[in-house]
C-alpha cells in the first residue's frame, strides 16, 4: 500500500484529533523522505560536478568533438559539416 491510497478498512480510519495526528505522521514522513531524496541527489551532482572538473574531462570532451566536426568535414564538406554541427548545438541548447 503506498501513502497515497486510502485505507480500504472504514475501522482503522481515525475521527477528530487522530484524524489530524495522522496527517501530520503522514506529512512528516513526506518531508523526511523529500529530504533524503534532496541529500542524495545534491551528492550525486557534486559527484558530477567534481569529475568533470578533472583535467581529462576537460581536455577529452573538445577533443572528442574536434574529431566529429573533422569527420562530419571529410564526409560531408565544409558548409554542410558547419550546419550539421550549428543545427547540433541549436538542438542542445533547445533552440
């Protein structure tokens, strides 16, 4: 059963004052689990964050894309490679 499906026992529902004890349990246990989701998703992006400041993913990544831009040149010529590679980055950037 997840914490958003109703309980189906009509028993086990509290009324008045328990009514609303369970909600804040409820509630507590919503923000305690987005807090750990945020702690463990604000690592993974330091994670992120610090290899790609390594010397290797720095010098790695332009190279790689030194090496298709010449290969896009020697199969397809100077303009179309330029606008395959300027349609490309539009494209990454969501333009």
């Amino acid at each position: 059963m997840s914490l958003s499906e109703p309980q189906s026992d009509p028993q086990n529902i509290p009324e008045g004052g328990a009514a609303q004890s369970a909600e804040d349990d409820l509630n507590e246990l919503r923000e305690a689990v987005l807090d750990d989701w945020l702690r463990v998703t604000s690592s993974v992006t330091d994670a992120v964050r610090e290899m790609q400041s390594t010397l290797s993913w720095r010098i790695t990544r332009p190279l790689r894309l030194v090496r298709m831009v010449q290969r896009k040149v020697d199969e397809f010529g100077v303009v179309p490679a330029a606008q395959l590679s300027a349609a490309a980055i539009a494209k990454r950037l969501g333009r």
